[in-house]
C-alpha cells in the first residue's frame, strides 16, 4: 500500500490537471450538446408550426373550391330558373293573346248579357280555384283573388 501513496504523491499535480481538465471537458460536451440540442428543438418546433399552417392552407384551399362549386351551382340554378320563368312569361303572353282574339271576335254577341247569381257564384269559385292553383310563387305563395297583398318573408 505505501507504494500505492507514493505513486499518489509524485503523481498528484498531474491527477490534479487531469481531473481539471476531465471537469472542463464534460462541462464543455454539456454546453455543446445543450446549444445542438436546443437547435434540433427549434427546427422541430419549426416543422411543427410548418405542418400545422400547410394544414390549414389546405383546409382553407378546399374551402375555397367548396365555395365555388356552390357559387357555380347557384349560377345554374338561377340561369334555369330564369329561363323557366321567360318561358313561363311566353306561354302566358300567348294565352293572353288568344283570349285577347277569342273575345274580340265574340264581343258583339255578348253585348247586353247578364248573368243570374248562381252562374255568377260558380264563376268567382272557379276563378278563385284558379288562383288557388297559380298561387306558388317563387318566394312563397301569392295572394288568391280578391284578398289583400301579404308581405313576402
């Protein structure tokens, strides 16, 4: 054992350095790997933050091509609806026109006609009928014959 502190004692300055420096060498590793360690952090915090904001770019973009698939069936919609309602707006004109003709060529032999009240009755239920039946309006139904405008919603 005396060879032992014999060693330790002509050694000793030297373990002194070398502990010294074993000391500096892992505060050194730990600075090192702490600074590596906190840039491999933010960059995936990075990638992170970079994977959410694509996500919601892409959300935003389907939303965007929702919308106007939407706006171009709104578009047709209309387009077919106005065209039904021009078509609609022809065949009325015509019908009108051919009534218009009808009763002109009829007009003198109904000159001085009256009607007794149950002829009359039967006519205003049947106009009322009709009115019943053309009563679907675009927004809503249409007041029937002889009542008052309702306001549309």
């Amino acid at each position: 054992m005396t060879w032992l502190l014999e060693f330790l004692q002509r050694w000793r300055g030297h373990f002194t350095v070398g502990a010294a420096m074993l000391v500096i060498g892992v505060a050194a590793g730990a600075l090192v790997g702490w600074h590596f360690g906190g840039q491999a952090g933010d960059l995936r915090a990075e990638r992170a933050e970079r994977r959410q904001a694509d996500a919601a770019v892409a959300t935003l973009t389907q939303t965007i091509q929702t919308t106007r698939q939407l706006i171009d069936d709104a578009n047709q919609a209309s387009t077919a609806l106005r065209e039904a309602a021009a078509a609609r707006a022809r065949v009325d004109d015509q019908t009108t026109q051919e009534l218009r003709r009808a009763l002109a060529k009829t007009a003198a032999t109904r000159l001085g006609c009256r009607f007794d009240d149950d002829v009359m009755r039967q006519l205003e239920a049947a106009r009322d009928r009709a009115a019943a039946a053309a009563a679907h309006g675009v927004r809503g139904s249409v007041p029937g014959a002889g009542e008052p405008d309702r306001q549309q919603p």
